[in-house]
C-alpha cells in the first residue's frame, strides 16, 4: 500500500528554543560517553533568530503552522520530530530514550489531538522509538536501529501502522538518528549528504534541476548540538 499524499504537507509544527539547551542539551553526554569533543557553546540570540527564519520559511511555504512554547525543562524540545510520527490523520507519540526527551511527549501529543488526528501512544517501558530514526517512503518505513531507537519500538511501529513494512537498519555512533544520514528528499528519491559528497550532490542536483524552487535556510547554532533541519518541525 502507499500514501497517496505523501510529499504533500499542509501542516508543521515547531517548538522554541529554551535558554538550558545552551547547557544541558543530551548531545553533551553522549559526546561525553563517545568520547568525542563538546561543542561550542550555542549563541541563544541566533539560534532564536534562525529558528525564527526556518519558522517563516515554512509559512511562506504554505504551510499552518503550530508553535509551541519552549519548557525549560527539556532542553533538546525543540527537535519536535523525535516526538511523533504522523501518517495521514494518524499519529504515534514516540518514547525517546532519554528519561528527560520523555517529558517533551504530552505537550505535542496535545498540540495533535487538538488538530483532530488519530493519536496513538507507546505503553511499554522497554520500547524507545525517535522519530529523527524514522523513514517514511510512502510505501513503507526504513527504522534506525540505534542508541536512541530499538526493536520494541520498531514493533510497536509496525503495529501502529500495519500498512506499510517496517525496515530496520543496524546504526552505530557517533550517529544519533538514521536521518542524520539518509532522508526522503522527494517522493521516490532518497538523499545522502554529508561533507564534501553532501555539497557534490546539491550541486549536481541544482545543475540537474534549474528551475526548481531552492530555499536555502541555515540553523548554524542548532548544528552545534547534532540538529539538522528535519529535527526541528513534524510536517503533515
């Protein structure tokens, strides 16, 4: 079976920034358990403003968009895709595996009851499931196995929408979450970006594809702490 509509987005939703992610975002200590470097400190005024940017962006796309207040309490909520995901008028809230990620679930899974949709939860404690490790093509779901998602939650996955197969895909550090590798640039087309074969294949596309409309917008600030552009709205 495939989505009709998939590519074909109407909605997002966002969330703003909080000042503790400059400190406490999970980044931190999972660099520190991997051992690699601690990023630089995030400029919280640019942040805001290119997260205001992105926001807009999406607007002048189109798209209704929802924002929802930051909580000091949950530093990393702002990357509102790890909190659901959402085909058609169908949602699952996720479980992240960070004690802390948790407490982003109730206030997005609010936002998407209000808005009418079908909104389905993961009951069991064992399952961790972030929607930055989900892929939907459409036709089915490509899951990062991962430090943030693991097979219990593939399942509940696979159960929640038993249209469409579920894939899963072994992920090892230091990434986080499969998009952060690969993610649906179209209906049908994959995108693999990163380093100097990412910047090769954007040119290639824009050589290919003169007379599409390309809208470049840069979250320079949230890079810092692993983010990337599909972290920082759900898009239905």
């Amino acid at each position: 079976m495939s989505s009709a509509n998939f590519g074909t987005y109407t909605r997002a939703i966002v969330r703003q920034i909080p000042d503790s992610i400059r400190d406490h975002s999970e980044c931190f200590e999972g660099r520190e358990l991997d051992g690699l470097p601690l990023p630089d400190k995030i400029d919280l005024e640019k942040a805001r403003r290119e997260h205001e940017l992105y926001t807009q962006t999406l607007r002048d796309l189109g798209l209704d968009v929802t924002v929802v207040p930051a909580d000091e309490s949950t530093p990393d909520c702002p990357f509102v895709e790890d909190t659901c995901v959402v085909v058609g008028n169908k949602a699952l809230l996720t479980r992240p595996a960070g004690k802390a990620r948790q407490n982003e679930i109730d206030a997005i899974g609010k936002v998407l009851e209000d808005l009418g949709l079908e909104v389905h939860r993961i009951r069991d404690k064992d399952a961790t499931l972030e929607g930055g490790d989900v892929i939907f093509t459409g036709h089915e779901f490509f899951v990062g196995k991962s430090v943030c998602s693991n097979l219990e939650g593939h399942e509940i996955l696979a159960d929640t929408f038993p249209e469409y197969p579920v894939h899963s895909i072994p992920l090892r550090p230091p990434k986080f979450h499969l998009k952060g590798v690969i993610c649906m640039a179209a209906p049908g087309v994959m995108a693999v970006g990163e380093s100097k074969w990412g910047k090769r294949a954007w040119k290639r596309f824009a050589d290919k594809f003169p007379d599409v409309n390309r809208v470049e917008v840069k979250i320079e600030e949230l890079e810092k702490v692993d983010a990337g552009l599909t972290c920082c709205s759900v898009l239905f």
